[in-house]
C-alpha cells in the first residue's frame, strides 16, 4: 500500500495561554480503511498577475478522497492569488500561505481555479488522488 | 503575537518524491503584521446526515473583514477516541462541497468571511462524530 502521510502544527499565542495543536494523518482512498492514496500531481508555476488558471489540468476521479495543496511562495507579502472552486471563491493565499483541503472534484466544474494579483505569483502545488480522466494524445 | 502553521507532507507514491515541509506565520492581508483575531478552538458534535453550519459569518461575535487573510482549521476527530477513516463529512463553503475529511483527516484553508460563505458540515452518516476548528481572522 502506497503510504501518504500529511502533518499539521498549529500555534498561536493570541489567546491567555498558548494554543497548540499537531495532527497527522494518512491520506486513504475513499471509503477505506487499508488501502492509501496511489497516485499524484507535484508542480509548480508561475502565474502572471491577473491569470486566471486551473491549477489540476486533468480531472480526478470524482467524490473521492483527493487532497490538494497548494503553497504561494511569492515572497512578496503583497502579492496573492484567489482560489474559487466551482465559481465559488474560497479564499486568498497570500506570499508565503499555504492550503491543505480534502477536494472532492464532484463534477466537471469544480476545478480549482486561481488567479494571480501583485505581480507574478510562484505557485507550489501537489495533488494526491486514486484516479484520474487522462487527456488522450 | 504570533500564529503560526506547519504542514509536513511525506509519501512514497512517486520515487524520489522527497517530502514537503512549510512553516507559514498567519499575517494580515498584504502586510508583514501578524493576525490578530480568533473564534479560539471549539468543536461541533454532528449525529444527524445533513448539511449544517459549523460557521455562520454573519452571527460572529466580531465581524471578520471580507477577503483578506483569514485561515481556518478543521479536523475530523471522530468520536469518544474511535476515528472511522471509511466514513467521513463533507466541508462546504456557502452550499458549494469542498471535500470530504474521512476520520482524522485535517484540513487548513483561507475563506473570504463575507457573511454569505458559511462553513457548512454534512456527515455521511448518523453515527456520531466531532469535528474541531478554529478559525483565524482580522477584525472588520
């Protein structure tokens, strides 16, 4: 079995006492409980302000258990991306932000769009999945 | 007054895939300028299929400013110490189906916080699960 594991520390001192959190976990295909995530997307681009582009080009198999990340590492604080999925706008990832969300891809709309503002944006991306629609040659 | 997030990713689908491992402190939009608002940590227990608000903008305490910078966590803890992987909860922003955390999955994100994308929940079944977040934000 293909083993992916994804960790998250979280602190913050914006409360009395200092928060933290850690959690871990391994990526399993949909539905299961012994057999993990097989497959996967690593890039990355750079996109010009005011580009609109879906970051996964080819479609995962839909309603599955695919998780996405994505990272700005444009160093400038100033410049951003949007993300929107299925015309619905998620947030803004910031220079230096990361993202890290289950993405279910449920039909042929819900890519994950980004759009570049500031300058030229360094995208990082990953993409782990158990299928994929490829494009034909 | 700092908030920081650290995500480290290993996998040994692809050979030679080494891992990735970001740190990212939360700062307000555009700015070099920590963030400095926060829901604090709470959990949800669902037991009924059906989408429902784990966050309602609009019924805030103190308002988030729209698009910018704000973060959230989320986590499917299951239930009582028992993590069920096969079943999981469908994360929604404003009725549109993110993805789904299957026990023990996690999630972090960026949100918009204008009032009309709650953050909605929708288990896949009945049985009883916790989900825990905490959402990160700049005051309006």
């Amino acid at each position: 079995m293909a083993t992916t594991t994804a960790a998250v520390t979280l602190t913050s001192d914006l409360l009395s006492d200092n928060m933290s959190v850690s959690a871990s976990t391994t990526c399993m295909k949909a539905g299961t409980t012994a057999d993990g995530l097989d497959q996967m997307e690593y890039g990355y681009v750079e996109i010009a302000s005011g580009t609109a582009y879906d970051i996964i080009g080819n479609t995962p198999t839909a309603s599955k258990a695919s998780k996405l990340y994505i990272k700005n590492h444009s160093t400038d604080e100033t410049y951003y991306i949007s993300v929107v999925l299925d015309a619905q706008a998620i947030g803004k990832l910031y220079g230096g932000d990361w993202m890290f969300i289950p993405a279910d891809f449920h039909d042929a709309n819900a890519d994950v769009e980004i759009t570049a503002t500031g300058g030229t944006n360094k995208i990082c991306y990953a993409l782990f999945h158990e299928g994929t629609t490829l494009v034909a040659s | 007054m700092a908030t920081t997030a650290t995500i480290s990713i290993s996998s040994d689908i692809a050979p030679g895939f080494s891992g990735i491992s970001e740190s990212m402190t939360l700062t307000q939009a555009g700015t070099l300028i920590d963030i400095d608002s926060t829901t604090g940590f709470a959990i949800r227990k669902l037991a009924a299929t059906g989408a429902v608000d784990l966050v309602t903008m609009a019924n805030e305490l103190v308002e988030p400013k729209d698009s910018v910078a704000a973060k959230i966590y989320i986590r499917n803890i299951g239930y009582r110490g028992t993590i069920d992987k096969s079943v999981g909860v469908t994360i929604g922003v404003n009725a549109e189906p993110i993805g789904k955390l299957y026990g023990g999955d996690w999630m972090v994100m960026p949100l918009t916080c204008i009032d009309a994308d709650d953050i909605t929940v929708n288990p896949d079944t009945a049985d009883t699960v916790v989900i825990e977040y905490v959402l990160f934000y700049e005051e309006a």
